[in-house]
C-alpha cells in the first residue's frame, strides 16, 4: 500500500504528534508499505526517515507554539507525483485542511487522526479569537474524511459534540522495551525524599504551574524532564525542582523509571502519551479528573486522578495516597495496564482502517463506472 502521511508536525520537533508518525511509519515501512511524509519545512528537517521521502512544505513559526505549513501548490504536487492509495492526517489543521480538499479532488480516501484538542490550545496560548474559527477548521475537515480515529473516549465526544461523525477509538501503543523499570536508576535523583516528575514539553496547555503547589513539600523532589517556551518561568516558580531539559531514547527511558511516580496536571490530552510511557516504566500515575488520560488511569489501580480545578487538591493529597503510589504492588499494576499495547497491535489496526476506506473508495469508483 502507498501511504501519504500529511502530518502538522515533524522532526526536529518533538512532540506526540512527531513520536506517533515516527512509530506510524516504522512499522508501515517494516512492512513494507511505501511512505510519503509531508511537513512543515523547519531547519534541520530530514529529507529522508528511515525508509521515507520527507517533503518540507513553507511555514511560519508562531512563538512560543510551533511551525505550521501554509496552503500551497506543493501539497497536490507532491500528492500527483507519489499516487497514494490512502493519505494519513496526522492531527490535521491548517496543512490538513488544505490536504483534504486536495484529496478530495484527487478521490483518495483519507483516514484523520484526531489528536489534539485545537480549541483548548488557542485558550492556552490567548488565541481565544480564533476559537470560531478553530472549531470550523476541526469540524470540516473531521467531516469531509473518509474514517476519523480518535485516542480516547474524551476525544470522540469533542468530535460528537463538533457534529462530527464516521469516527472510531483508536489509541497509541508504547515501547515496552524503552519504557521498562529495568532501566531505573538510583543514582540518578535523591532517594531521600519522594521523587515525582513530569515529562514533556514545558507550555502553557500542560498546567505545569500547578505543581507550584508542593512547593512546600520538603519530603517530594519535584523533576521537570522536557523544555519549552515556559522553561524559564517554571524555573523560577519551581525554584526545588530538578530540570533536567529534554531526553530522547534510553536517557528517557532511565529517566521515567527513575520515578517515583508521574505527574500529569493538564486537562486538554486527548490522550498523553507520557503517562502511558510512565505505566510501562511501573511509574504509577497521578492524572486529571478531565481529559482523554482517563481512560487508562484507574484510580486506586494504576494511580489516582484529582480534579485540578482544586487549586488545594494537589496540596491535600492524604499521605495514604502518597504511600498508595509507591507500594511496590501499585508499580506492578502500572506495568500489567499496558502490556498489552505494543505499537505493533495499535498500527496493525490502523492498517485495517486504511484497507477498509481503500476497499470503499474502490467500490465506489467501480459503482460509479459501471
């Protein structure tokens, strides 16, 4: 099968939206799937990953956000020259918007992932102007896609509540072999005191702020592992913390299993990849009462969820919760929730979704042919 993968966001930037295509196109490629990756043209862009074509389309860096593509003849170029058999919207926006009408006009099936919550990301980022608009953008394009995948059973409600329909549950594997507590490390943070961490990228939209609220905790250890535009100010807010700055592959690896336990205080995840990534290192989690992570954190199970609109709930967190997460039983609870998603199960799914648009989009040619 040849695959065109529009993606809004590609490397050197990492986020989930770049770690789900690096997966998606790793096992298409395994498998011996032809793969066409278009993004936003960035410096230090590869122009080729693992096996794939990556075509830079022009784009204009907002601050303190992301690089996002504008519309432009090189998309349906690009899209006439590779002939795809289905075409992948990772997270489409404004690059995806504009892939879709192309494909639309070309008659090539589209599968759209849904993955990340636009309109909570302009309230975040005082792009509150543009929710209109924003809401237009998601809704048409989840409209005109032939099938629209989404993590979590928050994210499918944001497209029913959009008037978006055709759209099925589709989650996010993880590397069972980088996130292992085989790799933790005691060396590597105080082992006198709690140690409790978040992982990402430090912006707005993650509430990181929050975690202000144990500052005077002299019994946690508080690591910030990721940057971002908020580093600074996180820096000063949390002036305890440990920060780490960003860490890929086995360093990553070490440093979720070198947790106590995680934390997610961000209420906009259609998902959260990083806790799943937690779960598998047998780091219990502590997670929002909203959002796509709940999913899969039980509370009492694998962690505990607390509604962060609480601005005393972080605070008041009872010691026989703290001393819930670090039972070595809750660990292996963690560990057990996601063995059973590897990336390999996830994509073989979102293989079976490609064929089935195909399969449709054939008939309906053959249909309208004869």
């Amino acid at each position: 099968m040849r695959v065109a993968i529009v993606t809004e966001s590609f490397l050197p930037t990492i986020n989930g939206v770049t770690n789900s295509v690096i997966q998606v196109n790793r096992f298409l490629v395994n498998q011996g799937h032809q793969v066409l990756i278009l993004a936003p043209e960035v410096n230090s862009r590869p122009n080729f990953f693992e096996g794939s074509k990556v075509i830079g389309l022009p784009a204009i860096n907002l601050q303190k956000v992301l690089p996002v593509a504008v519309p432009n003849f090189l998309i349906q170029r690009a899209l006439l020259d590779f002939r795809p058999d289905v075409i992948h919207l990772a997270s489409p926006a404004i690059m995806g918007a504009h892939a879709q009408r192309v494909a639309n006009k070309l008659e090539i099936p589209t599968v759209a992932i849904y993955q990340t919550d636009f309109v909570g990301f302009a309230q975040h980022y005082k792009l509150s102007f543009a929710q209109r608009a924003i809401e237009k953008i998601v809704r048409v394009i989840h409209q005109s896609a032939s099938i629209n995948l989404a993590p979590s059973t928050f994210a499918i409600s944001q497209l029913d509540r959009a008037g978006v329909s055709n759209v099925a549950r589709w989650g996010r594997g993880v590397d069972l072999e980088q996130f292992n507590p085989k790799h933790r490390r005691d060396d590597l943070f105080p082992r006198d005191k709690f140690v409790l961490g978040f992982v990402g990228r430090l912006a707005p939209e993650k509430g990181i702020g929050r975690l202000a609220a144990l500052g005077s905790r002299d019994d946690i250890q508080l690591v910030i592992i990721g940057d971002g535009p908020m580093r600074m100010e996180l820096e000063e807010k949390l002036p305890t913390a440990i920060f780490t700055g960003k860490k890929s592959g086995l360093e990553l690896g070490q440093h979720f299993a070198s947790l106590d336990a995680f934390i997610h205080p961000g209420e906009h995840e259609t998902f959260c990849q990083a806790a799943q990534e937690a779960l598998a290192s047998a780091v219990p989690v502590i997670a929002p009462t909203r959002g796509g992570i709940k999913d899969f954190i039980l509370d009492g199970v694998n962690g505990i969820l607390i509604d962060f609109q609480d601005k005393a709930a972080l605070a008041n967190i009872p010691s026989s919760k703290w001393q819930f997460l670090a039972d070595p039983q809750t660990k292996a609870a963690a560990r057990e929730s996601v063995k059973d998603r590897s990336w390999a199960s996830v994509n073989n799914e979102l293989v079976g979704h490609y064929q089935s648009v195909v399969d449709k989009s054939r008939a309906k040619r053959v249909g309208l042919a004869s």
